[in-house]
C-alpha cells in the first residue's frame, strides 16, 4: 500500500515515527514497521532500518520497534537473514514459509540460534495450520531453538476477498498454543472485520497488531484517517467487552 491507496499511509522516515508517536497516544504498546525506497516501495535496506529505529527511539525512548524481513516476492532467505545479521534489531517478524524457502537448512538453524542468543524477539508469521506444524518440526528438528518464541497468526491473508474470520482462531489459536507451551502469540486480520478479529484474539489471550498494513476500514465501514484511528477503535473496542 502506497499514497496513491490512501494519503495516510506513512512512507517517509518522518512519517513514520510522527505515526508512531500518535500510535502510541491512543495505546500501542509497540509499532511494526517497514522502510520504504523512492517510489514508496518495501524494501530491505539496513541502512533504512537503523536510521528509522534512531530515530524512533529519539522520539519514543525505549518504544518496542518490531521491523520485517517481508520478501515481497523480490527477496531471498539469504537476503533476509543478512538484513537481520546487519541491523540486529530488538524484534523482527519472519515469515516463516519465506524463510525456509530455500534448503540451507544449517544456514536456518545459524540464523535462528544467533537471534536467540542475541535475544531478539523473532515473530515466526504463521498464515495456516501447515505452517504451525511446519513450526512445530523446527523446533523438534533443533532449527529454532526452544523458549521465548513468538508466533503471529495472520487471518484472511489467502481467502477470497482476504475476508477475515473471527471464528478461524479457534482453530488456529487451539493448535498453537496446544502444540506449543508457553507461546507468546498474537494476531494480525485483513479486511474490515479486522477489529472484532482482534478483539476476539484478544479474548483468547493473544496480542493484536493493527493498522493499514492489513485493513484500514472501521467497523462503521468508514474509511480510517490513519493508523491511530485504527488504534482507538481497537481500544474502545477492548474497553467495551472488559464492562460487558
């Protein structure tokens, strides 16, 4: 998503931490982000990364700043786990079918043991029950090492309209957290039933991300200003079900 879907997509490095800032007003506890090249494009550049979590930590000491490794099609594994060797973030989301695209499998295992030693928070993006069993035999297999994983299920990613539905985490959110103990899990859902997705997650005792990366329409069916409105409905929303 650019501009031309929405003027309040933040694209710039400014933009991105002026969203941050008002992100974290209305109640995010932390921001997921990507950096965009000159023609508003992602893009993996640790140049970008580094001077944008400078940045962001100048504007919001000690903010919890998650950054992406999305191959977007573009990217090889070897690509991503570089970005993350060069940038050493604090937390960063794989996607897990991206990242084992390719068989280096003690390239994987490397990777994965240094971000665990380094105690980086890696968040293994997980779109279906094939990709948590596919998690569930890495660890087993010894490629990603046990305790502190993170895991976040994406809803309504690959259906038809990205439609999201609420009812898809019982299943999901059942076997996660069934096959692995202890999984600090959350979810993110396409479409405009994002919000009663996240609420829903939240019930289950999940995390949710929410923002334009994945829907940027209300429950009402207006159209968001920008990602902090998305923030507050999904805290309203929170408060409502905590006083049903």
């Amino acid at each position: 998503m650019t501009k031309k879907d929405h003027a309040g997509v933040p694209v710039t490095i400014p933009e991105i931490v002026h969203c941050t800032v008002d992100c974290a007003a209305a109640g995010a506890d932390g921001v997921h982000v990507h950096v965009r090249d000159r023609s508003q494009q992602h893009i993996l550049d640790a140049g970008l990364y580094l001077e944008l979590m400078a940045e962001l930590d100048r504007a919001l000491p000690g903010v919890y700043t998650q950054i992406t490794t999305e191959a977007v099609g573009l990217y090889s594994p070897a690509q991503q786990r570089k970005l993350v060797k060069d940038v050493q973030p604090k937390a960063v989301s794989v996607a897990l079918r991206e990242m084992m695209a390719d068989s280096e499998t003690d390239a994987q295992r490397a990777f994965y043991q240094d971000c665990h030693e380094a105690k980086m928070d890696v968040q293994h993006i997980l779109y279906d029950l094939d990709d948590i069993h596919r998690l569930v035999a890495m660890q087993n297999d010894g490629i990603v090492p046990v305790g502190r994983l993170q895991a976040l299920i994406v809803l309504g990613r690959y259906t038809p309209g990205q439609v999201s539905d609420p009812k898809a985490l019982d299943v999901l959110g059942g076997t996660l957290t069934t096959l692995i103990k202890d999984v600090d899990w959350a979810v993110c859902a396409f479409g405009q039933r994002e919000t009663e997705c996240l609420v829903a997650a939240r019930s289950l005792g999940a995390k949710a991300r929410i923002g334009f990366e994945n829907n940027r329409i209300n429950s009402d069916l207006t159209c968001a200003a920008n990602n902090a409105e998305r923030v507050v409905e999904l805290v309203n929303s929170l408060l409502l079900q905590e006083t049903a």
